[in-house]
C-alpha cells in the first residue's frame, strides 16, 4: 500500500512538472511571437479598385484600432489576417490606424484615446480585456476604466465596437486551476462589458463560449498560434467574421448599410 502511494505521488509530481515546462515554454514563444508581431496600419488608403495603378484617391473612410496584443494580431502569419487587416480587406477605401499595443489592459488606453481630437474617425474597434482577466484588474477599476474608455469612443468617432477576448481559461496554455480561474473572470468582464456597451450605444461582439460550446476547443492546431494563447489567422478570421456579423446586426446604420 505505502508502494503504491509513493509510486501515484510521483506519478502526480512528474505530471506537475511537465505542466510547469510546457507553460514555461509556451511562454517564452508568446513572448517571441509579441516581438516579431507588427500591427496592421493603412495610411493613407489604397487605391480604389477603379482606379489605375498608382493612382491616388480620396479615403472615403478613417478606422481606428486600438487595443491589446489582440488588435496587433500577435500570432498571425501576415499582419493582413489580423482583424484590423482583414477590416482593411474589406473596406480597401478607408485608411487603418492601428495604436494596440501587446500587454495593454483597459485604462492604459485613455491616455492615447484623450489625444485624439473629437470625431477624427468614422469608426474605432476596440480589443481590450483580456490583460485585466489575465493580471487580476480589480472588478471596480476596471467598470470605470471601460466606460471611460468607450466614453472616449463616442468622442472621437461617429461609431464603435468593442471585442474581448472569448473564454480566456479555455486556451490551452492555461492549465488547472488558472484555467478555472480565468473563466471565472472571464464570466464577470463580459457581464460588465456588455452593460457598459449597451449605455454607450457601442456594439459588442459576444465571444464567450462556455466549455464543450467553445469552436477553438475542437480543433486547436487550426485556431490557435504555436504558444496556444494567441490566435491563429483562421484564429483571428474566426472572429472578424464576428464582428461582421455583430456590425450587421446592429441598429447603427454604418458599415454594412444598415
């Protein structure tokens, strides 16, 4: 019997120790994914598609993008397959200011935003949140901080979106209990978030899935960057097709001709 305690003992600290290593490593190839990223930016616009090569047109439409490592679109192949570059895709008229930046939680995005004078953008995407799940934000700073920064929104731009990440305790790079942990937190930024939009006339793009619900889950390889925390760009396409969606849907009349 004492055999056996020691022999499933070990069995158990062995696992712990691979768990340990492996975040550790995925780690540190987070950390080299963050520094090889480079956020899409267009400024000025592409030509428009009537026009001949080299031509220079007008821009009929001025985004901004601003955010965490989620608006650089760590992890993709090409800054193109990024949401705000697949938003330059769709929309190869409108010039594309990126200011995300890798790590950034939600109130470090005021001091950029309050530089900006009032109605400089048509529309501003924000891809925030994760970083205050991540690193424990506190629950009252952080509902000032998004309603100050949507706030913020509506002053500089005729119209907003707001994406958070989905079910952060669901990527792979988590393991237990931080995987627990963070949905939990996951749950609770959400619910705030979506009330702060909802107040802000701001559409919000709905990512969370709980376990089992969860697309990423059934095929990590394809939807997730080599460090299993950052998106892929069948990752990242997942979601512009979300945000398309929530833009369609919504009772703004912009973008899609509501």
């Amino acid at each position: 019997m004492k055999t056996f305690f020691i022999l499933v003992v070990f069995i158990a600290l062995l696992f712990l120790a691979a768990t340990i290593v492996q975040f550790v490593a995925r780690v540190f190839m987070g950390k080299t994914l963050v520094s090889q990223a480079t956020p899409f930016e267009r400024l000025p616009a592409l030509p428009a598609q009537a026009g001949q090569a080299g031509e220079k047109v007008g821009t009929t439409l001025h985004f901004l993008v601003i955010g965490d490592s989620t608006g650089v679109g760590v992890g993709v192949s090409d800054p193109r397959f990024s949401v705000a570059g697949r938003l330059g895709s769709e929309f190869p008229n409108a010039s594309v200011r990126n200011l995300s930046r890798s790590g950034a939680r939600t109130a470090e995005l005021l001091p950029l935003l309050e530089e900006i004078p009032s109605k400089s953008f048509d529309f501003v995407l924000f891809q925030i949140g994760a970083n205050d799940v991540i690193r424990f934000t506190s629950y009252d700073n952080l509902r000032r901080d998004i309603a100050a920064v949507l706030k913020e929104g509506n002053r500089i731009a005729h119209a907003q979106a707001l994406i958070t990440a989905g079910n952060i305790g669901l990527a792979p790079i988590f393991p237990w209990p931080l995987s627990v942990i963070y949905t939990h937190r996951t749950r609770i930024v959400r619910e705030m978030f979506m009330d702060a939009a909802k107040e802000s006339g701001t559409v919000y793009v709905d990512l969370f899935r709980e376990k089992g619900e969860e697309p990423f889950e059934k095929d990590v390889a394809r939807y997730y960057a080599p460090d299993r925390e950052h998106l892929s760009d069948e990752g990242y396409g997942y979601w512009f097709e979300a945000l398309t969606e929530a833009l369609r849907e919504s009772p703004q009349p912009f973008l899609y001709g509501n």
